[in-house]
C-alpha cells in the first residue's frame, strides 16, 4: 500500500482522498465498463475505509446489474467509481478510474478482466495475469459461496 492520493471529477465539485492507495490497477474491458467510460476501466481498488469523499451531493448511483452500482457527477459526467453490492470478499470496494487521480502515474496495470470482450484495436501493456470473461464469472461465482 503506498500512501494517498488525491483526485477529482472534471467540474472539481466531487473530490476523493485516498489514504493506503494501491500499488498496482487493474482494467475491465465488460461491455458496461466500455459503455460507460467510452473505453475500458481501468481502476484501483479501493477499501470503503481508507476513501474520503467531499460533493456527494452531485454523485448519481447507476444500478448497472444486479450485482453492481456505476457513479457519475452529475453536473460534469464524470465516471467516478464502480462498487460490488453482492456478498464477496469485495463488497463495497471502490473501483476508481485511474483517471480521476492527480497524479495518475506509478501505478502498473497487473491485471485484465473480460480480455476476450476487448475491442481489437488496442491492447494494453503491462498486465500480468488476463481473464475471460467465463474465467472471470466463474471466480466470483466461487467467491460469493464462500
Ligand atoms: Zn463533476
Ligand atoms: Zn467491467
């Protein structure tokens, strides 16, 4: 874990400080995180514990599936986090773009989810360990029986 980072919406009405950041981010190609970020999200995981949040009041939750909330400022547009609402070892976590820090940089991208939805045209450098999305199911379909 490596200290705090600091980060906002584009209009600034929504801060967050993050204390204990992670080290490392992963990104999700779903086609709901491609829809809503315009690409792919490419996020730190986040304990509820260690974020602090000023403008709540301009924050909007998308219930995008049964198992997740998606939040956006709702004056500027802004993808601002993604949290798990099932029982798993990550229940309410914070997914945060890592678009949104201040200073974005030092964080290696060691994991990719729903590889096999990626649009073709790009690849990402760096990940470490890629999941289907038939692997990546299967893992929270394990975890949520634990
Ligand atoms: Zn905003
Ligand atoms: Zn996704």
């Amino acid at each position: 874990m490596g200290g705090v980072r600091t980060g906002r919406c584009l209009c600034g009405g929504v801060q967050i400080s993050i204390r204990n950041a992670p080290v490392a981010m992963g990104a999700c190609h779903c086609e709901n995180c491609r829809r809503w970020t315009g690409s792919a999200l490419i996020a730190l995981t986040v304990a509820p514990a260690d974020i602090a949040i000023v403008g709540s009041d301009r924050v909007t939750a998308y219930r995008s599936s049964d198992w997740a909330t998606r939040s956006f400022c709702s004056v500027c547009g802004s993808t601002l986090w993604y949290r798990l609402t099932v029982p798993t070892p990550e229940e309410g976590s914070y997914e945060i773009p890592v678009g949104l820090l201040d200073n974005p940089h030092g964080l290696p991208l060691t994991s990719e989810i729903y590889i096999d939805r990626k649009p073709d045209g790009y690849v990402l450098a760096g990940a470490t360990r890629q999941q289907t999305a038939a692997e990546f199911e299967a893992f929270i379909q394990a975890s949520m029986k634990e």
